[in-house]
C-alpha cells in the first residue's frame, strides 16, 4: 500500500466543498490513515513549499494557504500518488477532465481546491511535514 499528502485548500473550504471532497476520496478507494483540519502558519507554509521560494508565485501561494483553514489527510491505496493526481485533475482546472475534483470546484490555476505529492520522495517528506509517524500507522 502507498501512501500520500492531499490537502483540501482553503477555497473549497471556504466554499463548503470539505465533505463532498472527502466522499470522492473514499469513493475511489482510498483510506484516510490521518486527517486533521488547521489554518497553516505563514513559516509552516514556506517550509512547505520551500521548492518554489524563488518563484515569482511564491508569496500569493503562501498568502492564499494562510488564508483560513485547510484539511490534511494522508490517503492509502495502491498507487495511491498516482490514483490521487488522476482524481484532482490538472493544476488548472479549466483544463482538467470532468468529474475531477478540480474541474468541479477549483477556480482557477492558483485557487485549485487540492493539493498532492506527485512523488514516493515528496510524498514521504510532505507527510512527515504535517504529520508525527504514529499519526500515520
């Protein structure tokens, strides 16, 4: 079993779209090992996406997921990282496939409803990011 990081951002929050979110992961066979909703420190989210401190997007990303509450949750299934990108759908929703997460509830390229490791090493560090390893077993 694989496991990876999702994160409910905080426009669909905001929006109210938390439970149907969550049913389209368990729908898609996911378990969730561990989720907990909190609003992201502005350290917590620069740590987080240290990889794109020197882009030109960086401080909008930071504002934008400090701006109210998010849920964590590390999913488990086979191929879990994989199966959890097909089912958000593209960065951009407006290019995403219908029914994915992000075509039904993301508003543009920066305000995209979810977030998720694209990687088994990414993964492994995003977990470890917001998660103590007893959460997680």
């Amino acid at each position: 079993m694989e496991k990876t990081l999702a994160i409910i951002k905080p426009d669909a929050v905001a929006l109210g779209y938390t439970g149907a979110i969550l049913s389209a992961i368990l729908d898609n066979g996911f378990r969730i090992k561990a989720m907990r909703q909190t609003t992201l420190t502005r350290a917590q989210a620069e740590g987080f996406y240290a990889v794109h401190r020197e882009k030109p997007f960086f401080q909008g990303l930071i504002s934008f997921m400090t701006e109210g509450p998010v849920v964590l949750l590390c999913l488990e299934r086979e191929d879990a990282i994989q199966k959890w990108r097909q089912v958000m759908g593209a960065t951009n929703p407006e290019k995403a496939e219908e029914g994915t997460i992000r075509k039904r509830f993301g508003t543009n390229i920066e305000r995209n409803a979810t977030h998720g490791s694209d990687s088994p090493e990414t993964a492994a560090f995003e977990l470890s990011w917001f998660f103590a390893g007893w959460e997680l077993a």
